[in-house]
C-alpha cells in the first residue's frame, strides 16, 4: 500500500525514474514521450543541464530568503527579464509558487486595488464558463468548470460568468467572427451592466483556454472588444496565461498576438518549466502605484514567495529558450503539428475539431462529425485515449467534461519547445495508434 495520497488512488501508476529531453522513463525502463509537457510544464524536456546546474549553484549559494527581511538578486533579475519583455505597462512581478496562487494573487490585488481608491462596492469577478483558473478556493470559485466546483459549492465566492468564445461550437453558421466577438462583447456589458458598473472589480479569462477544451484560442479582434468593454467601465482585466503564456503560443505572452495589454496577468508553468514550483502575477503600474503610494504594502504573502532557488531555475529556462531562438521552433513545429494532425484526420468521422497557437494544440472528439454529437460521457473516451497512449509510448493530456451543457473529449498536446521535425512526426504516429485503439475499444 502506498502512504501518498495520489491523485488518482485507484490506479496504479508507473514511477518515473528519470528524464531526458522529451522523454520520461519509469522503473521499468520504458521511455514516454512527453507530448503534453505533463500539463503543458516541461517546456524544455527533461534533465536539461543548464537548468541542472543553475539549480545547484543558487543551491548551493542561498536556497532560500523570507522576502519580509529580503530580497535576492536572483529574483530582482528574474523580475527584470519579465517585466522588459512583458505587455506594456506591466512593470512589477509578483512570485508565487504556482498557477492558482498567481490567481489567487491577482483576484486581492484587483480587490485592493478598489479599496484603496475608496472604490469598495467593487466586488464581483466575472469569468467564462469554459475555464480553469486553479484549485484554491478563490481560483476555484471563479473557473467555470462545474464538475470541478460541484462539491465544493458552499465553500466558493460569488462569481458570475459568460460565455467562453469557442468557435467551434458557439458560433453560428451565419456569423462572421467579428459578429461573434462582438456578441460575446455585448454579453460581457450586459453582465456587467446588471450587476451595475460600481460593484464589478474584474474579467477574467484564459487567453487560449487550456485545461477544460483543450487549447482553445479565441477569434480575432475578440479580447480587443473585451478590453474596450473593460475599459468602458472601469473594469480590470486579468488574462490567465499559466498555461498558454512564457513561449507556449509561440510568444513570449500568448495575448500579444491579440494585441492588447491585461492589467493584471498570470503565468506560471511554462516559467520554471518544471525544474521548480514557480509561478507569477504580473502587475501594471497603476495598480502598483495606488498600493504602493497608498496603503503601502499588498495585504498577502506566501512562506515561498520569490523562492530563490525557484527563481534561479526560471531565470535558467527562460535564458535557454531565448539564446536558443525556441520560440521560433515552437511556431514551426507546431504549425507542422497542427498540419499533420488536419492532413490526416481531415475526413476522420470521429475528429471534430483541431485548433490551438503554437505548440499548444486541442483535438476534440466526437460521435458525429456532422452533428458535432459528442461521446456519451460514461464511455470516457478521453480517458482511453490516455491509457491507450502511454502503452504505446506517449503522454497526451485528456480532458472530458461538460460545457454549457455540452460533453465533449478533447485531448491537448503541448510538447516540449525543443522538439525536432521527426519527432513530431513520432508523436503523431503514436497518437494515430492511441486514438484508433480507443476507438476499437469503445465499438
Ligand atoms: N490557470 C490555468 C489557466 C491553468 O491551466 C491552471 C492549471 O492547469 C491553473 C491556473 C492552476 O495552476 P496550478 O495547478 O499550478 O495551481
């Protein structure tokens, strides 16, 4: 029996005992390709040694600080390698240890934020229905996954939400995308024009929706008519990039492409790539300065924030895929991804969609390709693909769930940056053999 509570007690699962590159190998020697990063993580594989020996050395130097007696210049640096590359005005980075906490972080600084300008009625968030936003409770009780947040009802804040902008199923056949970026506008101002404009604090969102669709990216023009509405009304906009932002999109910050700036955004897993629990809620300078120049401090904090040795890891991983120009094989290689996904699933019955930015790409299943029917949930499609991957060699990221009333099966792919052309080619083979082996299964 084993003592670690897993996250999935009743199965048993292989130990991984090593890494290298975009492989993991467990006790048995088989060797995974990590197709997924584990959840879009590992952007540069595993065992990389510079991030190895960056480690050691801060290590070995000064592990750890409490950041109430100081600062470390591993952490300034790091902060100042985010904040030169990141959307203007967003000058000031706050560390965390992780995606929710950079959530969570976020949601008391816009609060804050309102407090100290005397603005106090504003309170509520609004989100998407389709999203993840973490697992603490305040990161919980805005997603919108409701499978997740069921038990936990009581427990949540009040949160209200709109509709997420997932192309593939919500827009209309008669619709043009700027006609349905803005109808999801309009519904954005609807909401916060019933909850009145005083009492909202802020919209969240991912900016390609990662862990409930599978790499969902929005239509054009969508987020700059979201950040207009915003703005109408004083609204903060926070953009969840914990998944979709350092690189993984092919840009440093998957809303660039968008061409817009939140005022608030977080990051996390494509930070420290894996080798160390890190995440950050960047700031803009008028938040900053309202908290600063008013009450003077931010009323929250974490024992790990700023981790030095967590910090020295990122900074590590971030100046690997710059001085390697990985950002530019993300591009090609997943547009060789998504190409060789469409090419050969271009007439499969059961395929309905492959969408995704960079090396961050969703393939949804369904039962019909006309209807755009999906599986019945209790066959887990999903979850078949993933146990028929692994036997074959490949970790793929399943996700199943209910949107809008809607089930669907969506598999994410979020391979490492470093990946070369053949094996992408691998991964695709491999997910071809995993995809018609759950499909047997099921028939
Ligand atoms: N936000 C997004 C968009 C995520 O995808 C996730 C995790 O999947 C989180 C927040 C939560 O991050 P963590 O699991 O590091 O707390």
């Amino acid at each position: 029996m084993s003592h670690v509570f897993h996250r999935l007690p009743k199965q048993t699962l292989p130990v991984a005992v090593s890494g290298d590159g975009i492989e993991l190998i467990d006790a048995a020697g088989k060797r995974y390709i990590d197709a997924c990063g584990g959840a879009a993580v590992s952007c540069l594989g595993h065992g990389h040694p510079r991030v190895v020996a960056a480690l050691t050395r801060q290590a070995q130097q000064l592990a750890y600080a409490h950041t109430s007696f100081f600062t470390t210049q591993v952490a300034e640096e790091l902060a100042d390698w985010l904040s030169a590359r990141a959307p203007q005005g967003l000058d000031h980075v706050y560390f965390v240890s992780g995606g929710s906490e950079a959530v969570e972080a976020a949601l008391k600084l816009a609060r804050q934020y309102f407090v100290e300008r005397g603005e106090t009625s504003r309170r509520h968030i609004i989100a998407r229905r389709q999203s993840y936003h973490g697992n603490t409770l305040g990161a919980l009780a805005i997603g919108g996954n409701a499978w997740r947040r069921e038990p936990f009802l009581p427990l949540l804040i009040e949160a209200h939400h709109v509709s997420p902008c997932y192309a593939y199923r919500e827009q209309r056949a008669d619709e043009t995308e700027e006609a349905f970026a803005q109808r999801l506008a309009d519904e954005l101002e609807q909401k916060i024009l019933q909850l009145g404009p005083e009492t909202v604090a802020a919209f969240v969102a991912e900016t390609v929706v990662g862990a409930t669709a599978g790499a969902v990216p929005p239509v054009r023009e969508y987020f700059k008519k979201i950040r207009a509405v915003c703005d109408r009304y004083g609204v903060l906009l926070i953009l969840d990039e914990v998944m979709s932002g350092m690189g993984r999109t092919g840009y440093l910050f998957a809303c660039t492409e968008d061409g817009i700036a939140p005022d608030l955004l977080t990051i996390a897993k494509g930070l420290g790539g894996g080798y160390q629990p890190i995440g950050a809620t960047l700031v803009n300078d008028r938040i900053y300065r309202t908290i600063v120049d008013g009450s003077g401090f931010f009323q929250h904090g974490h024992t790990y924030i700023g981790h030095a040795t967590a910090c020295a890891a990122a900074l590590e991983v971030q100046h690997v895929i710059e001085e390697d120009r990985l950002l530019d094989n993300v591009r090609a290689r997943g547009e060789q991804l998504r190409t060789l996904l469409r090419e050969r699933h271009a007439s499969h019955p059961h395929v309905g969609d492959i969408r995704g930015r960079g090396l961050f790409i969703g393939v949804e299943l369904v039962a019909d390709r006309e209807t755009k029917q999906a599986f019945e949930p209790g066959l887990k499609l999903h979850a078949r693909i993933k146990r028929e991957a692994m036997a074959h060699g490949l970790m793929v990221y399943p996700m199943g769930g209910t949107i809008d009333g809607v089930h669907g099966d969506h598999v994410l792919l979020a391979p490492p940056f470093i990946c070369s052309e053949s094996d992408i080619e691998r991964i695709v083979e491999r997910f071809d053999r995993a995809l018609a082996g759950a499909l047997s299964s099921i028939d």
